[in-house]
C-alpha cells in the first residue's frame, strides 16, 4: 500500500465550526482536517453517473487500456488551469482504448452547477463521474483537486499512477503557461501502451485539498450500532424482498446473515445494484422510490469496513423480516390460474398465449392486481388484461379513483414468455384481481398505450447505439407511470416529454438499465400533458463485447421477441382528464394510437417520414406503398397521409385487446 499524510492547519478555527450538513443530509466540512490518507494498490469496482446522466462502472472497461480519473471541484483553479490539458488527454488517447473522466467527491456540487462549471472553463467533452457519498474517493485514496489516478485494467485494476497530471498543476498555484518537465499521466499512458513499467508511481501535489470529513471519524465506524441503525436500515430497505419465499435469493432475517453478506451488501452499494432501483437519484421524485439515502449507503458500507461489529442490543431481524406473504395486497377477490407448463432445461421457449376462463359472472372495475408466478427464475414476463408481471414487478396499483373494467364471461388470455434456466421446470402462475367495492367505483379510468420501434437495428460491435421512437398526446391527459423496456443489449433510457412548441423535459432517466430488474416508475405528483405533447423514449444500446450480458457481439441485433434479439417497447398510464366512466372518450385514445407508426420510424422528430428513415418489417410495409400514401408528392409521409395504415393497426389493437394481450 502507498501511504501519504496530508496536513491542513485550521487557522484557530475550532473544528466543530467546520462541520455542517448537506442538502442531502451528509455530513460536511469546509476545509479538511489532518488525517492520513492511503493511496490503494487496486482499485475496487464502482459504478457512478456522470453529469448527462449516463452510468458508468469501472469493471466494465476491464478490456481497456487503461481508465484515468481526475479529481473535479465546481470553482477548482486547478480544474480551469489544466482544461485544455485535459481535453487533449482525452482526444489524444481516444483511439488508444483510454477513458478520461473527471471525478466529482463534493456533495455541495449539483449536476447543474457541475454542467455550468464544465461549460465556463471549455471543458463539456469530458464527463464527470458524481460521487455523493464520497464512499469511491474516500476509497481510492482522492484528498486534492485536479489528482490524477491512472488505473491499468486486467486481473487487478492496479492504480499505475497517482498525483499531478503534468509538473505544471503539482503546485498550491496552477501555471498553465509554464513548460511541461514532467507529463505524468502521458508518461504513465504512453509506458502501459508499450507494455512497460511506469516509472512514477505518484508525485507530490499541492493544489487545494477536499473535504472528506468521515475520514477523520473511521475510529467511530466500529461504534456504529447494528441494533438501533443498521437493522432497521435494512428492514426497513431490504427486508420486504430479502426474506424467506421473497423475491430475493436469500433472507436478511439476523445478524448471522447480514454479517454473512457484508462483503456482498458493500459491493452491490457501491456498484449502485441494490436496492435495485434504476431511476436517476439526481432527478426526479417517484412515489416507489427504493434508492437508499447518501447517509444510508454511508453508514451501511463504513459499518461494514469497520468489521460489522454486532455490538449490543436486541436483533430486530429476527422479529420483524417475516416470510415473504403469497399474496402481498391480502386474499384477492378472484383468481385466474395460467394452465401449468413444462419447460426444458435448454433451447428457446416461443410465447405461450394460454386462454382462460374469466371466473367472474358479473363486470367490476379493477383496483389493484398481483402476480404470483410458479417459478421465477423461468418467467420472463405475463402479460394480460387483469394483471402483467415482470421481474421485480409483480404487484400494480392503479391511481386513486382510477381503475380498468373487466367484463364478466369472456376468456382471460395471456402471454407467457419462459426462458429455461438449464433445469426442467413446471410453472403454474397465477394473477390475483382486486376490485373497487359495489358503490365505490372509480371515477376516471386508467388508460396504458405503448411507444414500440420495431425498426431498431443495432450494429454488430457497437457500444453506444442510439435509438428514438415517440407518441403524440392528442387531449389533455394525466401521466402517471412510466415503465422502460429492453433486453440484454439495454443500457440506459431516457423519457422526455415535448412541449408543443419544441422544449423538452427529462421525466424519467435510467442511467443503468438492468434486464434482470424491471419495474414502472410511478410519479409522485402525476404530470398534467397539454394536447400536442410528445412522449419520446431515447434509449441507448450495448452491443460490444465489454457487455457482460451480450449474447453475442458480432450478430447485428433486430426487433425480436426472445431475450438475445431486442426491444424498444415503453409502456405508460395515464387518463383523459375530460374522459369519466360515465362519459367516455375512445376517440382520444384512437388518435394517440394513430401516431404510434410515424413515432416508432421518424427519427428526427419533424412529423415527417423520410424514405431514409422507414427500417424494419413495419418500414417494408411501407415502402411498398410509400408512392400511393404520399398524397402530395412532397417525398415524406405526413401523419394525415399515414392515417389508412394507423387506422388498419389500430384495427389489429382492438382485435388484440379482446383477446387480452394488448395494453388498452
């Protein structure tokens, strides 16, 4: 290990004066404090959002070169003085297999404040990792502005270099002017790429330090109590999928199994897997929000360094994390059984679309639904009219005062979708219905529609392929829900809604898309949508053989059903706010279904389908009768031209509808 001791003199200054809080209610200091600070050999696995949010872990570059970090603080002179540095660093090393980042410790810096200094000293090229919770610069041993880490990926993630970038910046004064006697990170990068030692492990630096109050409070961290703290942190965040017949693969029901997990429990904090919930922290308010605090994730991984000592005191685990109920939302008030199915222990498993009979003699308005399936690791997905499941969503509530209605008679058909997990399996699934009582209907009903680009096409090899597809809102309407959609090849999603008149609004960003964890991401306040609006869907796609996941990264990837093909399929809620269950309005839901075709094809957003943009089977469709729908002969498709195929599909929706497969 490299060791440094890094000395500030407090000025007279008592040190209780220096402390206060953060908005996110970390603990802070305006000036560091004399602590020892250790340098490790490796560097541990992390994954951070940068400043577009977009994740990014360490681990993942695993077949890079090498990954340079350098410390960023909103003000930094050290920072302004070395931009072109940087940005030359990171141009010059691009093709090299070299990533560049800057890494931001500072809880009082806001991504807003983060995108403003970027753009003032020229340096919006190069991202910024946010670390909130200080946990990855407190381990990788960061004390100082504008510290540079060269970390050499492979079996050890070995950090080849710390310090300076160049000779110019060592110093308490930045001299960008002055001549480079000494180009550390270069040097380091250049000496990597030949396959040779780095001659200079580190240098001294004497730019600015950053607080990293809990550095100085390590003693204290054996102090921390399971019993008062740590236990109710995780009955209360973990417990509910960590416990016996829960969701989760093991329970967090005593001391003896969290003490068991610790390591894990650290690693999937800082590798932002659990609790799993991809939403952006730095965005947005959802009512379902699962993301721990900075100061939970805090004192759970500095409980767990210092030793997860047991200490006194009852354990609450043991008491309060009970089996897993079979029905979450109580006894439901009818069943629908899936006929049971065997599935192999190989091979692909082609949708299964069972028909069952609806048990009800009688229409009701439906509140609430469960899915309970028979084997979870098999089931990918059910989807249905009185309840859908995917993993990590099993329980739908509707909106207050909103519901679906279900009519009495009919069949309940499905879609199942398996994938064998390398052992033959039975599954019996089951959706559980839960109805407004007689009397108390709702008053609104609850609408889903689904933005699909069929057209997707991501090239053989490719790391970061973009794709766009949208609807258009035709009437005033309430959003309540947003739930992504992508296979292995998902990376990151973003939703926007624009305004009419053109000003987009970010509502929903998943910097990490997981496909082993899907949920919907319900609103706090529901967003109120004026007719014209477009709900876009950007998402972002890993094709490369850095994709852990990836089935195969030489195959270009298509629209496709099963997990190694892909999607882009985002479903949402909401209702028609002048649409009561006494006064309805299907002509506002044909008219949305009506822009499904040009959103999934028209690539630029201008409302117009180019020749150049219609891909995929629908677009064949297309192209086919592209002449004879072009009315005007102006050589794009209008949605007014496109009406005829909109109304066919929507033709084909209603159809689906009735057997129970589509959103309505």
């Amino acid at each position: 290990m490299k060791t440094r001791t890094l000395g500030i003199a407090l000025a007279g200054v008592a040190t209780a004066a220096l402390i206060g809080v953060t908005a996110n209610g970390q603990t802070s200091r305006n000036a560091a404090v004399v602590t020892q600070v250790t340098v490790p050999a490796t560097a541990e696995n992390f994954r951070l959002v940068d400043n577009k949010a977009f994740g990014h872990e360490l681990y993942y570059f695993k077949n890079s070169k090498a990954v340079v970090l350098i410390s960023h603080k909103v003000g930094s002179k050290h920072i302004a003085a070395a931009a072109d540095t940087i940005e030359k660093i990171a141009a010059d090393y691009a093709d090299q297999d070299v990533e560049v980042f800057l890494i931001n410790s500072n809880p009082a810096d806001s991504r807003e404040a983060i995108n403003a200094d970027l753009k003032a000293i020229g340096l919006e090229g190069v991202r910024v990792l946010q670390d909130d919770t200080q946990l990855i610069g407190e381990s990788l041993g960061i004390s100082r502005e504008a510290e540079a880490l060269v970390i050499q990926p492979g079996k050890s993630f070995a950090v080849a270099y710390h310090g300076p970038i160049d000779n110019r910046f060592a110093g308490e004064t930045p001299k960008a002017n002055a001549k480079v006697k000494a180009a550390y990170v270069t040097d380091a990068l250049d000496a990597i790429a030949g396959g040779n030692a780095v001659k200079a492990s580190s240098a001294e630096l004497k730019s600015p330090a950053i607080a990293f109050p809990n550095r100085a409070r390590k003693a204290e961290f054996a102090n921390i109590s399971y019993s008062e703290t740590v236990a109710p942190l995780i009955a209360e965040n973990c417990a509910a999928c960590h416990a016996e017949n829960g969701i989760a693969p093991f329970a967090l029901n005593s001391y003896e199994m969290v003490k068991g997990f610790a390591p894990m429990i650290r690693e999937v904090i800082r590798t932002d897997r659990m609790p799993p919930y991809n939403a952006d922290r730095h965005m947005g308010e959802y009512k379902d929000d699962m993301n721990l605090t900075a100061g939970e994730m805090q004192t759970l991984v500095h409980w767990i360094e210092a030793g997860a000592p047991r200490g006194s005191g009852p354990d609450i685990l043991k008491a309060e994390v009970k089996p897993a109920p079979e029905w979450p939302l109580g006894e439901p008030d009818a069943i629908v059984t899936m006929p049971e199915y065997e599935i192999p222990a190989t091979g692909i498993v082609d949708y299964q679309y069972p028909k069952v009979q609806n048990p009800l003699t009688e229409g009701r308005w439906l509140r609430a639904s469960t899915v309970n399936v028979g084997d979870r690791q098999a089931v990918h997905h059910l989807l249905s009219t009185v309840g859908n499941y995917a993993v990590g969503a099993e329980t739908t509530v509707y909106p207050e005062d909103t519901g679906v209605w279900i009519e009495p008679g009919a069949d309940v058909s499905a879609q199942l979708h398996y994938t064998p997990y390398g052992k033959a399996t039975t599954d019996i699934s089951r959706v559980g219905m839960y109805f407004y009582p007689k009397g108390e209907e709702p008053k609104y009903i609850r609408r889903s529609a689904v933005v699909v680009n069929s057209g997707i096409e991501i090239p053989a090899g490719e790391a970061r392929h973009k794709e766009v597809a949208y609807m258009t809102f035709p009437a005033d309407a309430t959003l309540y829900t947003v739930y992504p959609h992508a296979h292995y090849r998902g990376d990151s999603m973003q939703i926007f809604l624009q305004k009419p008149g053109g000003k987009e609004e970010l509502i929903l960003s998943l910097p990490k898309y997981d496909f082993n964890w899907q949920r919907g991401y319900d609103f706090a306040e529901p967003i109120q949508v004026k007719p014209g609006t477009k709900i876009i869907t950007r998402y972002v796609y890993d094709n490369s053989v850095h994709n852990p996941a990836n089935p195969d990264p030489t195959e270009t990837v298509t629209w496709g059903e099963q997990s190694h093909e892909e999607m882009q399929f985002t479903s949402f809620s909401y209702r028609w706010n002048d649409e009561t269950v006494e006064n309805q309005t299907p002509q506002h839901q044909e008219a949305l279904q009506a822009s499904l075709m040009i959103g999934a094809l028209d690539k630029n957003i201008d409302d117009k389908l180019q020749r150049a943009e219609i891909k995929g089977r629908m677009g064949q469709m297309l192209l086919a009768q592209f002449d004879k729908l072009d009315a005007d002969t102006d050589g794009a498709l209008s949605l007014e031209e496109l009406k005829p195929v909109a109304s066919m599909m929507n033709r084909g929706r209603r159809r689906a509808e009735a057997d129970g497969v589509a959103p309505s």
